[in-house]
C-alpha cells in the first residue's frame, strides 16, 4: 500500500490498518518488466525489476519530500540502472544493480536523493564472461574484447582503458636515408635522426682515392676519445691477434671499420650495429666489415665490438677517412624506435 493521506476524525477500517501494518512490516511491491520512471505514489513502497535485459528506474524532481524513501530491487537478469532525470541521484557505491541487488532510494529535497546500494561493495557491474572491472568515479564494467586484442591504457577512454589490437613483435626497421647516400669528400654524413633505439649503418662498395686508407664511424661527428673498441683483423691465409686494432679502455676517436690496404682500388664493405642511441650513456656496437683486393690477394675482415661512450642522444652518424677521399661508395642508414 503506498503512502496514505487520513483526515482528522476519519476511521479506519479493520482493512486500511492491515494493509497499512503489512506495509509497515513488508512494503508493498510493485512489479516492473520494463524500465520505469518513478511516481509520487511510489514512496514508501518497494519496486521490484524482473527482467532479462538492462533497463532503467528514472528518478525525476518535485514528486518526493524530504525524508521520503522507498526500495529499487532487482530480481532478473538484466541489470538495473538507476537513473537521475530532473532530479539528481548521488551514491558512494554504483546505480547499477545486478540481478538480486537492491538499495534504498532516500530523498534529501524534492529535488535530490541519495541511492544507498544494500550491497556493500557496490555491487558487481560485469555481466559476461571475461568482463573486467574499471574506475572513473565509480566502479564500472570494462567489457570483454575481440579475441586475440590486448588491455591498452588510454587516457581518452572514459574508464582510461580500452581492447586493441596488439603491437606487431620484434623491430620494425625502417630506412632512413631513402636510395642511400653517395660516399664523397673525406667524410660522408646523415643527419636528422631522431628518437631511435637502434641504428644499422651499411656501407656498400666504400672506396677511397688513394692506399693506405682507414675508414671509421663517427657518431654526433664527435672526434672525441669517447668510442672504446674491441675486436681483429683477419687476413685471407694468415690471422692476426685479437685486439690487434682495438684497445683495452683508452677510449679513441671513431670506430673502426676497415682500410683499403695498399690497393687504392680495393672496396670496404660492412655494418655497424648501435643500441641505446636514444638515451644518454653508453651506446653499445658491433661491427663487421672486409676488404678485397682483387685476385684473391689482400683480402681483410674485421671484427669489431665495443661501447661510445656520450650523454648525448644519436642524431647523425658518419664515415670518415683519416686520408685522401671517397671516390665510390654507398652508405645506408636504417633505425629502429
């Protein structure tokens, strides 16, 4: 029986005061299938939801008086949101009531009104296998995603997480210096790097005017004794020791990649690896690089590890000859973020 109105001297009836202490005791419920919007009629009573989809309980101003209060529960499957319409409905726990949530609806203006959910925790928002919880300013459901997606923080979601596809593995090298660049001068330089982890330099074909030639690495055209190599040079038939052109911790000015021998027609061919060349500190390489003479003579490799050793990040990278000049020769500069 919902809330009764009694005139001075009126008599109740031996049915009024049952219904009225059976309301006292048990409330009376009123069954919904659909989603409602509340009536004045509505206090003191209890709204009871039975249904298999989601729907909701609107709460709309100038029905209710202060102190006023009645029960929203939740008996089916499809969850219940109580909703604010011209009122407006605060709680500390969730408006969103699972299949057997209930709460009490308590009513502080005509225009405002309090949602105090009966379960403690709030009551649980997920509904489907996988489901996760989220938070904005109240607890809420993350749905589950597509297969094979990943859980991607996102400060444009509104719970800050979202499903997406998930990042292709390993590194994803791209060339920095399109068709590569010609080998000219003394010293041959790319420029413009930025924000790379990893930088692969591929020198194609590297030849000087000239015998007697050392072809080197230089980073951020720093000739400083910051670059700290470690490897041998082997020549076709016979070896030499191992750490027969690096050193063992004074630093020197390039890395050392190769020379052109006593043939100024020979070619120097390699790589060099780098890490860490978006970070300051020690940026770690490796390199591997040969020359040949022609005819099977004079046929060099070297192998060549170490660390550079600088608090600047790599913008440019750039091979140098200690003598004479390029007179053929490609350099390619690939990167990896």
């Amino acid at each position: 029986m919902a809330k009764q109105t009694f005139t001075t001297g009126q008599v109740l009836t031996a049915a009024q005061v049952n219904s009225l202490q059976s309301n006292d005791f048990n409330q009376t419920v009123s069954a919904k299938t659909a989603a409602y919007t509340l009536v004045a009629a509505d206090k003191g009573t209890r709204i009871e939801f039975n249904t298999s989809g989601a729907v909701t309980c609107t709460v709309n101003t100038g029905l209710f008086d202060a102190g006023d209060t009645l029960v929203i529960q939740n008996r089916g499957a499809g969850v219940v949101t109580v909703t604010a319409g011209t009122a407006t409905v605060d709680t500390s726990a969730t408006l969103a009531l699972s299949q057997y949530d209930a709460g009490t609806l308590y009513f502080i203006s005509a225009s405002a009104a309090i949602f105090f959910n009966t379960d403690a925790g709030g009551g649980s928002p997920l509904t489907t296998k996988g489901d996760l919880y989220g938070f904005s300013t109240l607890d809420a459901r993350i749905p589950i995603g597509a297969n094979d997606t990943v859980l991607t923080a996102d400060s444009n979601e509104s719970l800050g997480l979202k499903w997406a596809a998930a990042a292709g593995g390993g590194a994803n090298w791209s060339l920095l210096n399109s068709g590569g660049t010609s080998l000219t001068g003394s010293t041959t330089t790319v420029s413009g790097i930025s924000a790379k982890d990893k930088i692969l330099i591929l020198i194609q074909g590297g030849s000087a005017d000239g015998n007697g030639t050392t072809f080197s690495i230089r980073l951020n055209a720093d000739s400083g004794s910051n670059y700290y190599n470690y490897g041998a040079e082997i020549e076709a038939g016979s070896t030499y020791a191992a750490g027969n052109f690096g050193n063992t911790g004074s630093g020197t000015s390039a890395i050392r990649f190769g020379n052109n021998g006593s043939n100024a027609a020979s070619s120097v061919d390699g790589y060099v690896l780098l890490t860490g060349c978006n970070s300051g500190g020690v940026k770690v390489f490796q390199s591997i690089a040969a020359h040949d003479a022609g005819g099977g003579n004079g046929q060099f490799h070297y192998y060549t590890g170490g660390y550079y050793d600088s608090a600047s990040v790599i913008s440019s990278v750039s091979i140098t000859l200690n003598t004479n000049n390029f007179d053929a020769g490609t350099m390619f500069v690939y990167a990896s973020a």
